[in-house]
C-alpha cells in the first residue's frame, strides 16, 4: 500500500521503527496510555531489553496526568512467561490426573516440560492481536471485552501441557488438538451481539 511505501504508520509504530534503528545498549523510556505500546516493547525486547514505558494511572479534571506507573518491559517478559508456565503446569496436571486409572492426582514438575519463556512470550503477543486491537479487528468471538483473550490462552496452556508434558522426565504423551471454550453465552446471544470493528 501506498502509506507504507511512504513509511506513514501509527505513532506506536513510528516509535519502534526508531527505538529498533538504535544500538541495543540504549535505553529508552516512552511515555504513552496505549496498551499496544506494551506489546510492541514486548516484540522488540531483543533489539531494545533496556525499555520502559512511562503511563498515566489518573488525570485530574482538565486531562493533566497525576500518577505515573512505571513499566519495565524486560520484567513484564519474564512475568508474563513464569504465568504461562505456571498455567501450563496446572493444565499439565489436570490432563495426568484425568487420565491417572485411579484418578489420583499427579503432581507436574517444571522440568517435566520443555518449554521455552522467549518463544510464550512471542505467542502471547500473537494471542493478543487475535482478540482485537488498534491496527487488526478481532477475530470473530474472540473479542477482549468478551473473555477472548482469557479464552485463548487457556487453550493455548492447554495445548502447551498436551505437547510438552512428557518430553522432559516421563514418555512423550499423544498430541491432541486444543479445544477453546468460547461459550460463554448462548449463540444466538452471542451472534446478536457481535460487531466486528473494521
């Protein structure tokens, strides 16, 4: 398209294509509300580990920003991939247990699994565009403000658990596809609702 030839872009995207243009030892701070910018810092982490968003938490009554939150993208990574480890143990568990003869329960161990923080973390940000933001509609039910994002991961930790657990100390198990719960409302419900946002 036309606007990309040209290098026009959203302001976030602006943002990045500079912070990437500069040595990896920089830091930079970005001041900014929009929550793309967390998953855009998160993209680059690589190419800038040294990255901070500075955010408005309240503003008074003329819009002027009050409190500031802090945001270490570097620590939001490593957070973010000890969650979806954890969920992924949990989920690992529940899958043993149910298919334990005797339905006791079995307790699942990190190293059970081989899972790997950098590349969760890479597919959490693809979660994330899939339920919708500034630059892509989301896919239909999977909007954020319906649990789509809730929804997504739980079946992604589902699927981690089904794949990884095994490869580790025990036998490799059998592969299954994931299933996502998105009926958190009747269809008819569910379709009436729906808008897509284009």
């Amino acid at each position: 398209n036309r606007n990309r030839e040209r290098g026009i872009f959203p302001g976030e995207h602006k943002i990045l294509a500079l912070v990437r243009a500069q040595p990896p030892s920089l830091r930079h701070l970005v001041v900014g509300d929009d929550a793309d910018l967390l998953l855009l810092g998160l993209a680059c982490r690589r190419r800038a580990p040294r990255f901070t968003i500075l955010r408005a938490m309240s503003r008074d009554e003329d819009g002027v920003p009050k409190h500031y939150s802090v945001i270490d993208v570097a620590g939001v990574a490593q957070e973010l991939g000890a969650l979806l480890e954890k969920k992924t143990i949990i989920s690992a568990s529940f899958e043993a247990g149910s298919k334990s003869p005797n339905g006791e329960r079995v307790k699942v161990e990190e190293s059970d699994l081989d899972l790997d923080y950098d590349r969760m973390v890479d597919d959490f940000i693809y979660l994330c565009s899939i339920v919708g933001n500034d630059f892509l509609p989301c896919l239909p039910a999977s909007a954020i403000f319906e649990g789509g994002l809730d929804a997504a991961v739980s079946a992604y930790t589902s699927y981690l658990a089904t794949h990884t657990f095994g490869s580790g100390a025990s036998e490799p198990k059998t592969p299954t596809e994931p299933k996502a719960d998105f009926k958190h409302q009747p269809d008819e419900e569910k379709n009436e609702k729906k808008s897509v946002y284009l």
